[in-house]
C-alpha cells in the first residue's frame, strides 16, 4: 500500500500533460468555415463551393509568401506571409477563377453559390 501514492504520482505525470491537450486543440478547431490550404505551391482544395455569405479563409502553410488573386480582381489578397491566413466574404454569387502573382502556376476557383 506503500506505492499508492507513488503510483498517483506517475498518474498525474502520465495523464496530466494529455488531459490539457483537449484545451490547447480547442484554438485550431475555433477556425470553422471554409478554408483553402495553401501547401507545396498549391490551393487545396483547388475548386471550393460555398455559400453566398460564408467567409472563406486560405491558410498559407507555405514557407515563403503567395497571393490570392481573382482573375477578374473581385478579391486580391496582398501577399500573405507564410504561415499566415486571409478571409475573403463571399458576398455576390458567381464563378471565381484566381491565383497566385507570384507563382503563375497556381490556379484555384471559388464558386459561391
Ligand atoms: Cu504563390
């Protein structure tokens, strides 16, 4: 009986830590809504639908910067930092096609219904 409290011990020590993780994950799952990943030069997806309304976040995982551009310039980022993040509002209905200006291969397309 000697070892009980040793025991409750390494409990803590073994499950404190991971009884926090919840909290900790709570910030990331906050990010709801339609997003875009911006990774290895490419928009994922690279054809998102929403809904008129709905603010759309693209998340550059990159580690260097990109733009998110419309064709049609309805919307124009600015260069977004790496490991940065910018939202558009999708307010008027229609077919976006757009890229990035800095990297001329990468093409995506937001549909807002
Ligand atoms: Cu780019």
């Amino acid at each position: 009986m000697r070892c009980g409290p040793l025991l409750a011990l390494i409990g803590l020590a073994a499950f404190g830590p991971a009884a926090a993780a919840p909290a900790a994950a709570a910030a990331p799952a906050a990010v709801a809504g339609p997003t875009v990943v911006i990774e290895a030069m490419r928009f994922e997806p690279a054809v998102l639908t929403v809904r008129r309304g709905e603010r759309v976040v693209w998340v550059n995982r990159d580690l260097f910067p990109h733009t998110v551009t419309a064709t049609g310039k309805a919307f124009d980022s600015g260069e977004i930092a790496a490991g940065a993040s910018w939202s558009f509002l999708a307010r008027k209905r229609g077919s976006y096609a757009y890229g990035c200006t800095l990297h001329p291969t990468m093409k995506g397309q937001l549909i807002v219904r």
